[in-house]
C-alpha cells in the first residue's frame, strides 16, 4: 500500500516535469529547478543538506546546489521521482513517511500555488488528519518567530497554539491550509484570521513563521 510520503513525492515530480524548469515557485527566488535541487540535495547529499538549518554550512550548501542546478532537469526530477538512494536513512518506509510527508505536500502547494489559475486539491480525511496530527506536533517551532499570539484552527473546533503571547490571533482553515499557513506561505493558504485588526496585519505579512 502506497505511503502519504510515496503518493506526495510522485505527484511532485509530476507536476514539476510539467511545469518546466523555469516555473515560478512560492519558495522566495527560486523556480522549479531550485525547488528540485533543492529536493535532490536533501535526501542525497547529506554533507550539505545541513547547510539548510545550520548557518555555518550554507555557503557548501549553496555550492551543492548550484552542481545540482547544472545538471539537465529531466535528470533531477528522475532523482527526486525515484528517491534517495538505499543507503540514505531516508529509503526506510518510516523515515520517509515521516521527513517527507509534509516536505512533498508543502512544496507540491509551492508549485501549484504560484499560478494564477490554481485550484484547491481535494484531500481525503485520512491525509487531513495526518496533516493535523503533524501540525501538532511541529506548530510551537514554527510558530516561535510569530510577532502575536497564534492559535491554529481546525473547523470542527480543535485547536494548537503555535505561539503564546498577546494579542492573540486564531487562524481557522482545514488542517493542510494551517499547515501551509504555519509553514510561512500565509498569502496562499485558505483561512480565515480572527483578532485585533493590527495583529491580524502582523500575523498574515510576517516573514518569521516555518523553518
């Protein structure tokens, strides 16, 4: 049976090959062959992929990247359509579902949402509630840089606060839109913000949420 992670990851590659190299992305600066260098670096190169969180290895990092920017594009997204290699951590069912299930949703969202004519997927309940339950667990790191109180939202009622503090601003959406909010791509992600209309302002343009 197909994992979330298995599904995500090949409607990416997918789209990207669609798409072409030079399509716009919501991840800042980047187009589509960033996005899939991007990819590619994290689950084969793990002697720079730290360089994502670790500022001290960004400048590897980035000569990396530009190696793999180099390369022919329909060559990256064979390597980001196929995965990592069997020696990666990341080739083991558990590992995958769990670092790539939300990467592969949220940078499928980058792809989709940078066009003008997108339109919602429709997701299963099973996905939703996965979405949640990772959302749980992550929405205090993402939160942390929040210049308000951030209380996330599902409609049904059930909540997480993302960031303690005051004023508080409740964000209400499905779990995959909080998710997205949460991730830092406010202006894509459908909800609705509740609170003091400035910190409604601070929360929606702020550049501080995500990793």
């Amino acid at each position: 049976m197909s994992t979330h992670a298995k599904r995500e990851r090949l409607l990416l590659a997918d789209l990207l090959e669609a798409s072409g190299p030079d399509a716009p992305t919501l991840c800042e600066g980047w187009t589509t062959r960033d996005l899939a260098a991007h990819l590619v670096v994290r689950e084969r190169r793990p002697d720079a992929a730290g360089g994502i969180l670790i500022k001290q290895l960004a400048s590897r990092l980035e000569r990396v990247m530009d190696e793999m920017r180099a390369k022919p594009y329909e060559e990256l997204i064979q390597l980001v359509r196929t995965g990592p290699p069997r020696f990666s951590p990341f080739s083991l069912k558990q590992v995958d579902e769990a670092s790539n299930t939300v990467e592969f949703y949220v940078h499928t969202e980058d792809v989709r949402r940078a066009q003008p004519d997108w339109t919602p997927r429709e997701l299963d309940p099973v996905f939703q509630d996965t979405l949640w339950s990772r959302l749980e667990r992550m929405a205090r790191v993402m939160g942390r840089g929040a210049p308000t109180g951030l209380v996330l939202r599902r409609p049904d009622g059930r909540t997480v606060v993302a960031h303690r503090g005051l004023p508080v601003v409740t964000v209400t959406g499905e779990p995959a839109e909080l998710l997205l909010f949460a991730y830092g791509r406010q202006g894509a992600a459908r909800v609705e913000l509740d609170g003091d209309a400035d910190a409604v302002a601070k929360a929606r343009g702020t550049k501080r949420l995500g990793y």
